[in-house]
C-alpha cells in the first residue's frame, strides 16, 4: 500500500480521481465475468475498492503534506533547470538540476526518485520516474537515465530516455515532481549492523544515492557494495564508487562482469567474472556478517529475483530484505 501510494503522488494522483477509475473498473469486471456478475459480487467489488480507495487517499494526504512543509517542499509540478547534463557511458547520462526559481531544495532519503514530466514533441506522454543518484544536500538534484533501446528493430526505443538523451541540453527546462518512494535507506540500521548494496545495471542509481549518504554521514559498520554489469562500456558511475573508497575503509567493493570486454580484468575494471551468486557471497560476506546484514538491491527483474532467491536460500529474514521493483512485489519474490 505505501509503494502504491508513494506511486500515486509522484503522479499527482487526487482524490476525485478515484471515483472515474472506480466506475471503469467495475465496468471492466462485468464485462471479464459476464453472467456471472451478479448484483452481488458487483456490490462486493465497488465495496472493496471503495475501502482501498479511503486508505490509499487517506496516506496520500498524508504524504502531500508533508511533501509541502518540507523546506523548499512543494506539490505537483515544478520548473527546474537542467544545470549540467554529463555523459556517464555511451548509454547513460547524468542530469544535475536546479528550479527554476533559485529556490531551495528539499531534503530527500537515499533510494527515492523524482517525477519528470516532458512535453512531448510529437506525442503525449505520461510522466517518467527516475531515481535520485546522488545523496541529499548538495544543492542539487541528479538522475542518472539509461537510453533504452529498441526491442526489436521495427520498434522504438524508450521515448522519454531517448528524448532527454537526444534533446534536453543543459539551460533547458523540464518539471519534475518532488521527491517521492519508499525504497529509502534505514539510518538506523546502518549504525546497527552490516549493510549489503547490490545493484545490476542502471540500478545502480538509488544504490549509489544509499552508499554516498553512508561515505557522507561517516558511519563506521561494515558496508559491502556488490555492483553487477555487462562490462565496462555499460558500467556507469564506476569512478565515483572508487572515489569514494578511497576515503571509506569500512565500504568493501566488488564488481562482476557477466561479459567482460577483452581488457578488462587486466585493467581492473572489474574484480571477478559471472553473475552475482551465491559463491560470491559467501566469498564477499562472512557468515557472522550474512546473518545480521540489511540488504538492498536494485536492478534488472532477472537479477533482483535472483538475489532475492539467494537471500531467502542464505536465510536472511524479510525484514532485512529491501528492493525497488516498479511492478507487483510478487514478480520478484515468487520469480
């Protein structure tokens, strides 16, 4: 419920919305059972809808609140300028961007995401979440955005990433909505016990956010960073994670190529060959450490089903277990 209604207000969902989505839906079910729709199961539809409608309005209200009394907090849309946009990769870039206004910038937790919403040129379109890639308090906000491509070759590629790849440059101005998400960092257990970071792919961005906050804020537990890539021409944001291990002795990383290119392992772009396994863990994370760690992944469904697998077969209890999956947590935990 909270991963749907963190969904709803980073789209701005309100609550006379609910009722127009509610009449199509039960539209929909009698056109799906037919005979079978009686008076009855109709009525115990509209009744079940109706009560998830009042919580989720209920914490959304919650959340535009608090959204809004934030320093520099607002609600909605709002303009802000793309101060820089810094390739990372042939197939990531970086934005860094200030509103428009010259107003300040809300605190966010490591692991949220922004709302970006584009004027399409050619075709309308919904806005576009995109995690925070950076920690909060720098003055800034950055997203990280993977061009996606084409599915097949008579198909488009991803129109949002392409269009801001190809087309937003730095001065131009786009609205993006504030902060929102619930895949958020746990202070708290990060001064209590190991934290584990697994990303694959360009889900790297919200573990990234998380794993800056802790070089920042000084904690002293043991950080492992597990990063998963193709090789090093996919790999974004490598030299930030080396960068900040310079200075962080307690943060270990590890990178994993599952393709590596022919240089790679000689120029140390990367530590080890394959995917992100169980023999990896159990060679990275000490038994005593697995036991007691939190860990947090994010990337590809593939990947993230399997570390969830890994996790429960190691015996780690679900609390300790955090993922952002923009989809049914269930395609994850039952893959």
């Amino acid at each position: 419920m909270e991963l749907i209604a963190q969904k709803h207000c980073s789209l701005d969902i309100q609550p006379e919305q609910y009722p127009i989505v509610g009449k199509h839906l039960l539209i929909a079910i009698k056109d799906v059972l037919g005979d079978a729709a009686t008076d009855e199961i109709i009525g115990a539809w509209g009744n079940a809808y109706g009560f998830l409608a009042e919580v989720l309005i209920g914490r959304e209200k919650e959340i535009y609140a608090q959204q809004a009394a934030n320093v520099g907090g607002w609600n909605g849309y709002r303009p802000f300028i793309v101060e820089k946009k810094v390739p990372e990769n042939n197939i990531v870039t970086s934005f860094y961007l200030r509103p428009a206004d010259g107003g300040e910038l809300p605190a966010y937790q490591p692991g949220q995401y922004l709302t970006v919403k584009i004027d399409h040129p050619e075709t309308p379109t919904s806005p576009r979440n995109y995690s925070l890639s950076d920690r909060s308090g720098t003055g800034y906000y950055r997203i990280s955005v993977k061009r996606e491509p084409a599915p097949k070759p008579d198909a488009p590629g991803g129109l949002i990433s392409n269009h801001l790849h190809d087309r937003v440059n730095a001065g131009d101005q786009i609205h993006v909505g504030p902060p929102c998400g619930e895949f958020i960092l746990d202070h708290a257990q990060a001064g209590e016990k190991p934290i584990v970071l697994l990303s694959g792919g360009i889900g790297v961005t919200p573990i990234l956010s998380m794993l800056k906050t802790l070089a920042h804020h000084k904690t002293t537990g043991p950080v492992h960073f597990i990063h998963a890539a193709l090789n090093s021409q996919s790999h974004a944001l490598a030299n930030e994670v080396k960068d900040i291990v310079k200075d962080a002795p307690h943060i270990k990383t590890h990178v994993r190529y599952s393709d590596p290119l022919p240089d790679d392992m000689s120029q140390k772009h990367c530590d080890s060959v394959g995917y992100v396994d169980k023999p990896l863990l159990d060679e990275l994370i000490s038994e005593e450490h697995a036991a007691q760690a939190a860990y947090y992944f994010c990337g590809p469904k593939p990947f993230m089903t399997n570390v969830y697998r890994e996790l429960k077969n190691r015996g780690v209890n679900e609390e300790n277990i955090h993922f952002e999956f923009f989809g049914p947590r269930q395609d994850i935990t039952q893959g």
